[in-house]
C-alpha cells in the first residue's frame, strides 16, 4: 500500500489565499499521486478551541468543507471527513496527552506566544487561554497517528505541531513497540509565506487576508487595497519583492508569469499590475466558486459526503484505536 497522506484545516475563518496556496493547494497536488492513500478532514473542534459561537462554527466547517470539494478533492480518492466524525480521535487524544511533557506543551508556539503576550502586557500569564489551546497539539498528534500518516503537508507553522506529534510517537513505540508509524511534515518553501494586503504574512489574525471565494466586485477591491509605494508607473519595479507579483505567479501561466516580470523590470503601473492580478484570480477562481457556492447552499449534500467519509475513516480507526488499547492494558 501506497503513504498516507493527511491533513486537516480548523474551520476559524474564511478560506483566504494563504490557506489556499499554502496548504489546500500542496495537499491537492500530493493527491494527483495515485498510489498514495489520502485522509483530508475539517478539523472542527480545533476550531472550537477559537469559535465559541454556534452558528459561526457551523458555517465555518461547511466552507472549509466546500472550499475542498470546490477546489478539487475527489472524495472517492480520499477520505475526506469531519474531525468531530471520528470519535476515535478523542479517545487517542487523551492517551497521548497522559504521555505528553507539560513542558513540550508549554513550548508550542501557539500557546507561547499568547503567553508571552499576556506577560509584556502585564496580565496574567494564563489570561485568555483555554486548556483546548495548550494542549492543541496533542489533538493534532492525535489526528495524524490514528491513521498512521505518513505525510503530512502543512504550511511553516505548523512544523512544529508535527514535530511534537513525532515525538509522541517516537516515546509510545519506545515504551510499547512499534505502533505508531512516524510522520514527516512537507512543505513548499516557495509559497511557505504567502503575503497579506500589508505586506505581512496572510492571516485572519492580521485581518489583512484575501477570501479565496470573494465575489468579482470585493474581489477587485481588496485587490487594490494591496500596499504599495508611491513609484511611478514607468520606474522598473523588483518582482520578487512584490505582493502583486507574489501572488500573480500563483494563478498565472509559466508565460503569463514570464512576461509579467518582464513589465515589472520595464516598469508597471501599480493600477495596471492589480487589474493583471484581478484578471487571472478571477478566472481561476470563477468556476470553483460557483461550485462553492452550490454547496454552501446544500449543506445536507455536504453532511452527506462527509459522514460517508467518517463510515470510511472508521473502517481504519476503530481496529487501530483497539491495537493500542491493548497494547496500554486497556483491553485484553
Ligand atoms: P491563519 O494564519 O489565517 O489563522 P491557519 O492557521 O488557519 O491560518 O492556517 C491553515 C493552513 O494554511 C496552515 O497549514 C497554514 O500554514 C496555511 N497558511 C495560513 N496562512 C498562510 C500564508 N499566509 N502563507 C502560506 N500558508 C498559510
Ligand atoms: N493545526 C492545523 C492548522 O492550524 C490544522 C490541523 C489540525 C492539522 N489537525 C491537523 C493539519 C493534522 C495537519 C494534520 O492549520
């Protein structure tokens, strides 16, 4: 049997270019190769670590799980399927976590930097941070062992979650034998920081994203509200230090994306180079997102396609879940 390739996406907000080309995209790609068995989930009680609203967790998960269809997942070639699906997951997650360090936990840098940030700020240093949040990665390690993944595609920060799912991995089979199979990230270096409006790395907590779904006209309009400087339209301009640029290469054609540097080096207006941009997103765009929008309106279509995928996951999750029961004393 082919590797398995897993990976997941907490529904926290509205699927933005970043999470599109640095992570749907790779784990997409990866799933072109037949021989490899493919687990691609919505990861909804990560988001509720974050989401304490019913309705916005609900609308959350559906479009993450739409966005992955629309953009391509074939859940006959995967199994495709909702976290909280899988109860299997739960039941590890504690196992794990009574083989975690504290101290690794305390290291993880979601939880640490909301510390840190609580103590320069003079709050107490646990202010704000649900137990869910620290121990996040446990969960994570929970997800990718069950089905015994072997890669695992992820954006830059989320290294480290994997890295601590390897090292619980690594201590179990230590203690128990081999059980779990040890899995390694992957990352595309090249479009491991995909830029916001400002300039910083995309990201809901910048509020400085681009929604992949948006329609035409907010499309175009946050387009033009990219940062740029005060260059005249004749000045040559550097392409690679460009957000424009940074992201037409994403939609564009190896042609479109030559000759478009070469207007960068000739010198581009920065009106023209966001119209350019505007032009090839849309068209990318256009037709998943009118299969986006049909399933958004069909919810009971998706929760269809979804718990099939679960029947399928649990196929794999409950023998598993048993072997290590056994293997803890557990279970006879
Ligand atoms: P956000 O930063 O908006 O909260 P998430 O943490 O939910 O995004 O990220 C979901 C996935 O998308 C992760 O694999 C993450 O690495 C990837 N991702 C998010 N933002 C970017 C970005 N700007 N560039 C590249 N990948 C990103
Ligand atoms: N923590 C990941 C994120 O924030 C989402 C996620 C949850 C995940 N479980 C996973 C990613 C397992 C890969 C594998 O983006």
């Amino acid at each position: 049997m082919g590797k398995t390739v897993l990976t997941g996406i907490k529904p926290t907000g509205q699927i933005h270019l970043g999470n599109y080309i640095g992570a749907i995209k790779p784990a997409l790609r990866l799933a072109e190769n037949e021989s490899y068995q493919k687990a691609y989930f919505v990861a909804d009680y990560h988001g509720l670590t974050k989401i304490h609203d019913q309705n916005q967790l609900k609308e959350l998960s559906y479009g993450v799980a739409a966005a992955w269809l629309a953009l391509g997942l074939d859940p006959d070639r995967a199994i495709f399927y909702r976290q909280s699906d899988i109860p299997e997951i739960f039941e590890l997650s504690w196992i794990l976590s009574c083989f975690a360090p504290k101290g690794l936990m305390n290291r993880a840098h979601a939880y640490k930097s909301l510390a840190e940030g609580n103590q320069r700020s003079g709050k107490d240093v646990d202010a704000g941070i649900n137990m869910g949040l620290f121990t996040y990665p446990i969960l994570m390690a929970a997800d990718i062992l069950l089905f015994q993944s072997e890669l695992v595609p992820v954006g830059k920060d989320q290294i480290q979650h994997v890295e601590i799912a390897r090292d619980l991995a690594e201590s179990f089979n230590k203690q128990y034998g081999k059980i779990f199979t040890i899995p390694e990230y992957i990352i595309q270096e090249e479009t491991s920081v995909i830029p916001g409006l400002d300039g910083r790395k995309m990201s809901k907590s910048y509020n400085n994203t681009i929604p992949l779904f948006e329609e035409p006209k907010k499309l175009q309009k946050l387009i033009n509200k990219i940062k740029t400087d005060s260059m005249p339209a004749e000045e040559p301009k550097d392409p690679d230090s460009s957000v424009i640029f940074a992201l037409y290469k994403e939609f564009a054609t190896i042609e479109q994306t030559v000759e478009m540097r070469r207007r960068f080096e000739q010198g581009i207006g920065w009106g023209e180079a966001k119209k350019e941009l505007f032009g090839v997103m849309n068209s990318f765009i256009a037709e998943p997102r009118l299969k986006y929008d049909e399933l958004i309106a069909n919810p009971r279509k998706l929760d269809a396609i979804l718990y099939d995928g679960a029947k399928k996951a649990r196929k794999k999750t409950i023998p598993f879940l048993k072997e290590i029961k056994e293997k803890i004393g557990i279970y006879q």
